[in-house]
C-alpha cells in the first residue's frame, strides 16, 4: 500500500473537476510557493463563514516556549519560523485563524495562502465565533484527507511544499516523499494479536508498518526495527499523517545514508489498561510521574509479550537487540525512557525526544551498569515546553558518566517540526553506529 501526501510542483484546476487543495509554485515573495485551499461543505451544511487554522510564524527574537508573535503568512520573512505552543500558554497567536472566501459558482470556501519550506498541518473551522479555534469544531480537509486507518483517526489534513531558495534559506525537502514513485517504501495499518485490547476490537490491536523498498525482494535478507511511539492523545498514524516519516525513511534510504530497516508505530491506547488507574495526586516536576510509571509499566509489558514477538513472527528481521531500537516523543519520550531504565538489554538503541521528567538524581536506576552498552540520542525543540525535562535527563545522564548525544532543533517548539529533525539526524547520524554514542558517533 502506498501513500503520498499533497505535493505537486505545480498544478492547475481542470475544467470539470472537482476543487482541491493544491500546493501551487508562483516564484514570487514571500516564499516562492502559495497553496490554494479549498473547503467544501457536504450536502447538509451551509456554513457563514469559515476559518483555515494552523501555526502561525515567529522569530528568534521574539520566541519563547510562551509567546509567539503570530507573525501571518503574508507578512514571512526568509528568518521566521512557524511555532505552535500549548494551548495553556495563554498565546493567543499560536494558531490562525484566516476567513476563507465564499465561491458562489462553486459553492466552496477557497483561500490562497503563502508557504515556506516544510510539513503543516491544518483544519477547516465553519462558523467558529471564537478566537481560541480550539473551542470550535475542526474538520479535515475532504479533498486532501488524513492518512489514517479509520476515518476520524487523525485529526488534521497535512500539507508539504517545497523549498524555493531565492526566497527562503531554510530547506525542509528532506520531508517530502521521493520523486520517483517505484523507489518509495511502502507502509500500511495493520492488527495484531493483544489480550486485553478493547479497539478496533476485543484482544486485537493496531500498529503501523514501513517497510523498505527493497523488502521481499532480497531472499533471505533480514531487517533492523525500529519502534517509533506517538506522543499524548496520538495513535498508530501519527508519524505517517503528521510526521511523514516515511518520506524521510524512503530519502535516507534510497541516497545511502541509512540502510533499510523496518519501522514499527505502535498504539499505547486501549491496550485494556489506562493512565487514570495509575494516577496519583503526587507530582514531581510538574508531572503524576508515579502514575506516568505504572501506564509505561504496562504497556512495556504489552509490547515485549506481544508486539515484538508478532513482528518477529510476521516480517524478516533480525531479531537480535542489536538490531532493534525505541524511540517516542512527548510521553512517547517519556515511554522511550521507560524502556530504556527498564528493558535496558532489549533494545540497543534509544532516541528520546521532547520527554516527561527522567528519574530523579538520586535514584540509583541511574547505576545501571546496562545502560552503557546502549546508544542513548535525546533532543527537544528550542522553544519546547519540555526542554527543561530534556535538559534535565542530561544533566543526570553526565553526573554518573553515561554518554549520550543529542540535537535541539532551534527553530521549533513542541511540534511536529521538532520531532522530524530530530528523527532525521537520528537515522542519518546516529541510529546502528557503534554503541555506546560519543564525540566518535
């Protein structure tokens, strides 16, 4: 099964065809690139207004992990960068919120906007009265929708476009899927065998799949895995919607800078156990870090009981830990260290992005004489709401002499752009070297 996202060099409207959003280049300021988006309301909906929402652009003299700008489109400039904060940061510039136009000849919303380099998610928010879009309803875009293994799985449309350098210094073309279509991996949703998993159906679970293009074609050949884990309120789809990993999967791998490897994107939900049964009213650097443990506990029993070994049964891979890798983002980083404190020896290498709150200092978790046989990468945005908690591991990591590297994406915060840079410097710089990690990596 093959996917590709929403990227064309340049496209036009066919007489008779229906409208769609489509990344258009125009080779004029501010960016090179403008895309045309077009919302279309079903049968039964007639909104009086629409609002195209998503992260607006900020720069480095005005950014912080609170504030942003919101700097618009029109207004880009070749040194900003689109920054998307938490909601609770009271910025009430993070998101746009753009009024799209009525066509009356084609009963669509329509509204043409410019765009740098890049991956950008987006929705279509009709008759939203609010300033906070949030509190309105967000659809995705029909003419381009989700990559997803069920309809309402994924929560935003995705846009890629690409770089223009007589207008832009930053190039993000690593993102976008590979030019030649045969060289592309494909990837896929699949179920597994999961007692206890209440979705898609009783002791049955989703996980994602990426295989390398060359996969099947080499008898006998045995792959790599590598477990890349979602973030809070994600799922399975997560790094193929948003993240588009399979691009930068398929680009490393067809120019030689990684070998193939296959890429496993589990679901840590409806696994039949939550994260409220665990919480406690205890927090330690602002996180229920106890309760955090015991839903990591369970399901890093899930997956090392069931989901590696299906995977081993299924795919040719290499089975060895050398040859298997974890890595997560947000509390999929902080999932990521799970793993790594607690099934050290399963994996040899480890990439921990944007994570919740590392064991504390004192805890002689740290003494772990396996933890130096391992490679350990970490990073966060610049601007990331978990910087501190990265910063921190760290830290930690250097006081009892455990090597590691890491990368901080400085034009980011804790978004989707932090977690593909970070992924990619992984994969090009890191992942299958020598372990432990050092200056030597």
């Amino acid at each position: 099964m093959r996917f590709s996202s929403l990227f064309v060099n340049a496209a036009f409207l066919e007489v008779g065809l229906a409208a769609s959003t489509t990344v258009r280049k125009v080779d004029t300021s501010p960016t090179g690139y403008v895309v045309d988006f077009v919302f279309t309301p079903n049968a039964t909906t007639h909104p009086k207004s629409v609002l195209l929402g998503f992260p607006l652009y900020s720069d480095s003299l005005h950014a912080s992990p609170s504030i942003t700008d919101g700097y618009s489109p029109w207004d880009w400039k070749p040194e900003y960068f689109s920054l998307a904060l938490f909601t609770n940061t009271g910025s009430p510039a993070t998101l746009a919120g753009l009024d799209m136009t009525y066509n009356p000849s084609s009963g669509d919303w329509e509204l043409s906007v410019p765009f740098p380099s890049g991956t950008f998610n987006y929705n279509f928010y009709p008759d939203c009265n609010s300033t906070d879009y949030l509190n309105c309803a967000a659809l995705t875009d029909s003419s381009n929708p989700p990559l997803e293994p069920y309809p309402g799985d994924q929560l935003v449309s995705t846009i890629q476009v690409p770089f223009d350098g007589k207008y832009q210094v930053r190039d993000y073309d690593w993102q976008l899927p590979l030019p030649n279509e045969s060289r592309r991996g494909n990837f896929s949703f699949q179920q597994y065998p999961s007692p206890g998993s209440t979705y898609p159906s009783k002791d049955i679970h989703d996980v994602g799949i990426y295989l390398p293009n060359e996969y099947g074609t080499i008898p006998g050949k045995k792959y790599p895995v590598l477990y890349l884990s979602h973030g809070g309120g994600g799922t399975d789809a997560d790094w193929f919607n948003q993240g588009r990993a399979q691009n930068i999967l398929d680009r490393l791998i067809d120019c030689g800078e990684v070998d193939p490897m296959i890429v496993v994107t589990p679901n840590f939900y409806n696994l039949g156990f939550t994260m409220q049964q665990d919480a406690t009213n205890g927090t330690i650097e602002g996180f229920d870090v106890v309760g955090l443990n015991g839903f990591f506990n369970a399901i890093r029993e899930n997956y090392l009981t069931n989901l590696i070994p299906w995977v081993e049964s299924t795919y040719a891979v290499n089975s060895t830990p050398s040859s298997r890798a974890f890595a997560g983002l947000s509390l999929g980083g902080g999932l990521t260290l799970s793993m790594l404190f607690n099934a050290t020896s399963t994996f040899s290498s480890y990439c921990i992005m944007s994570n919740t709150p590392s064991p504390e200092p004192d805890d002689p978790i740290w003494n772990q004489t396996s933890l130096r046989s391992v490679g350990i990468f970490a990073g966060a945005g610049f601007y990331d709401a978990a910087f501190e908690n990265s910063r921190n591991f760290q830290t930690r990591a250097s006081a009892v002499d455990l090597a590691y590297l890491s990368h901080y994406p400085m034009y980011s915060a804790h978004q989707w752009a932090t977690w593909q840079e970070i992924l990619y410097v992984y994969l090009r710089r890191v992942i299958w070297r020598d372990v432990p990690y050092g200056v030597d990596t």
